[in-house]
C-alpha cells in the first residue's frame, strides 16, 4: 500500500488534489503503448486520443467515475486556475473499460512548465451518480465534485508528468 501511496504524496497530489485515502482497487492507464506510472513524463503527442483504462480487483455489479485533471495551470509556480478539467467518465463497469464521457476527453497541452495530469477513481454509490458537472473546466475542484457527487474519497488514483512539446523532442 506504501508503494502506492508515497509517489501520491511526494508528487503533492494528495494534498494538492485529494485527501489521503485507501486504495482499493489497481487502476491501468494506457495511452497506446505508454503505460502511466507516477510521476513518469508522457509527451503531449503520445497522449493525443484518449487512454484505455483498466479496473482490476472490482466486481461487475460496482460502477466507478473516473476524473482526469490538471492542477498546475497555467503553469506550476502560480497554479491561479487551479485545477483544469480534462475528462469526466462516469458509470465504468468494474473490470472494464468505457467510453461514457460526461465530459469530453481534451488534450493535455502545457505551455509552462512541467503539469500533472491526474487520474483519480471513484466507486460509485449506485449506478447514475453524477448528477452535477461543472459548467467550467477552468477552477475545477475534485474535492468538491466528488462531494457534490456523494462519491466519497478515491480508491485509486495515478498521475504522470507532461511539459509543453518543442520540435526536437518529438523526435
């Protein structure tokens, strides 16, 4: 469990962005071949389409939401609109992947500095429990939409790095 969590904590998103919590099930992120690993950096050109996302360790008859943001804009030293909203996915099966977006997947695009990009997971009380998104993707608060949500504190979260993308490190 210290395995899972010290990466959270050292690279401030617990704290940052959630509360401390248990984790309960292992999520897989995947964007094409790149695996997520905490704190791994992922280029902005490997992360252009959406992620497969796998949930192990959950039953079919659990639903989870999932959350993708970024804390760090417009850049990590003055993180004013704190955080960015990237993708809402909501009533995932357990065991499986989805592609019930409440809010659409958009590109990770730094300009300043080196972001994070954050998964956090959610099991759900019942099928269809969001019911109130946000009507910005700027000043997004996970703590707050998981509150307004009934979604309780995550059972798995992960986040990788990502800095703005020149010509010469794309090759």
């Amino acid at each position: 469990m210290a395995r899972i969590i010290e990466p959270l904590i050292v690279g401030g998103v617990i704290g940052d962005v959630i509360d401390p919590f248990n984790p309960s099930v292992h999520m897989c992120i995947n964007y094409n071949s790149k695996q997520v690993f905490n704190g791994s950096e992922l280029l902005p050109s490997a992360v252009t389409s959406k992620p497969r996302v796998q949930i192990n360790g959950a039953d079919m008859r659990t639903f989870f939401t999932l959350v993708l943001t970024d804390p760090d804009v417009p850049g990590p030293s003055d993180p004013y609109l704190r955080e960015h909203l990237h993708w809402i996915v909501s009533d995932i099966p357990g065991t499986t992947d989805s592609t019930f977006e409440l809010i659409r997947y958009e590109i990770p695009r730094p300009n300043i500095g080196i972001h994070r990009f954050i998964y956090i997971l959610f099991k759900q009380k019942r099928r269809q429990t969001v019911l109130h998104l946000p009507s910005s993707r700027d000043y997004f608060n996970t703590r707050q939409f998981a509150a307004e949500n009934d979604l309780g504190l995550p059972v798995a979260a992960a986040y990788f790095n990502a800095q703005r993308e020149t010509a010469a490190r794309r090759r």
